[in-house]
C-alpha cells in the first residue's frame, strides 16, 4: 500500500470515528433533555395550584415565573444550537403570560422541552463542533450552547427547590439516570 493510501485511509477511519462520537453525543443529548423534561414536569405536577403564584420573597420571580423562564430560556439557547426560528422573542414567555395558572405553565413548559430537542434530533453530527453567536455576541459551538441551556434550565429548577419546600410538598426524587 502506497503512504498516500495509508494516509487516505488513515483519514478516512478518523472521520468515521469522529462521527460516531458525534453521532453518539447528538443523542445522548437527546436522551438527556427527555430526563430533563421528565424530571421537570415532576417539579410542575408537585407543586399544587395555589404555590405557582407562590414567590419567597417580593422581588424574585413566583414558581411559575421561574419555570417561564427556564422555558424562555431553552427556546432562546436552542435556537441559537439548532438554527431553528422560536416561536417566542427573549424573555416572552416570562414577561407576557397572564394566564399562570398550572394546566397553562405546564403546557408551555413542556412545549419548551419539546422545541429543544426536536431541533436536536434534526441536526447532523458535524454540525455540533459548527460555531454560532449565541444572543448575538457570544461565539461558540452548537454542542456549547447546548450544554449552557442544559445548565441553564437545572439551576432554575433547582432553584424551585425551595418553593415546593415552602409550599409544604417534598420536592421529587433527583433524576440523575
């Protein structure tokens, strides 16, 4: 075999390997959303109807205000990741819903979940390591922005934590697999 032959197949296995892994990490990041959304959904049927106007203190946001923005959020950050156009404009959701009732932020919440990770399974593995601007200013990988949404969205919930605590109700159990 030719050293041009070895260097061509050399790459050529490279490249395979290359997109395997990224292959692998398109859908564990799949994988890892549906978790996610599981386990906020947990969060949003425990907390009874009169604690999503609930807010510990006067100047931060209510439960409710909290999942909306984690939900403002995740569309904001996938769609910088995935190309894809959201349906709402930066901090929409938080700032213009009235209707803050459970069934209503429930609803949307999940419908935020969902826009993240169909526009995760339409990308290609390549396109992980693309860079883009997140919000316009801040230049990183599409696999970047997708895991400062994921971190995003488990400090919010989190955050939550302790509005379940006050509304009397035991948080659910952590969901880490």
């Amino acid at each position: 075999m030719t050293k041009i032959n070895v260097i061509a197949t050399l790459c050529l296995l490279l490249g395979l390997v290359q997109f395997s892994q990224a292959q692998m990490t398109l859908e564990e990041n799949v994988k890892e959303w549906e978790r996610a959304k599981a386990y906020t959904k947990e969060y949003l049927d425990a907390m009874p109807e009169s604690g999503y106007s609930l807010k510990p203190t006067a100047e931060i946001r209510s439960f409710a205000q909290q999942m909306l923005h984690l939900s403002d959020a995740n569309y904001g950050f996938a769609s910088a990741a995935t190309g894809e156009k959201s349906p709402y404009g930066m901090g929409e959701l938080e700032k213009s819903t009235t209707d803050l009732s459970k069934a209503n932020v429930t609803k949307l919440v999940l419908a935020g979940y969902d826009f993240v990770i169909e526009g995760i399974k339409k990308l290609k593995p390549t396109q992980l390591n693309e860079k883009v601007k997140l919000f316009g200013r801040f230049e990183m990988t599409r696999a970047m922005v997708l895991a400062k949404d994921f971190e995003h969205q488990t400090h919010h919930r989190g955050q939550t934590t302790v509005y379940l605590r006050l509304a009397g109700v035991t948080p659910p159990q952590e969901k880490l697999f």
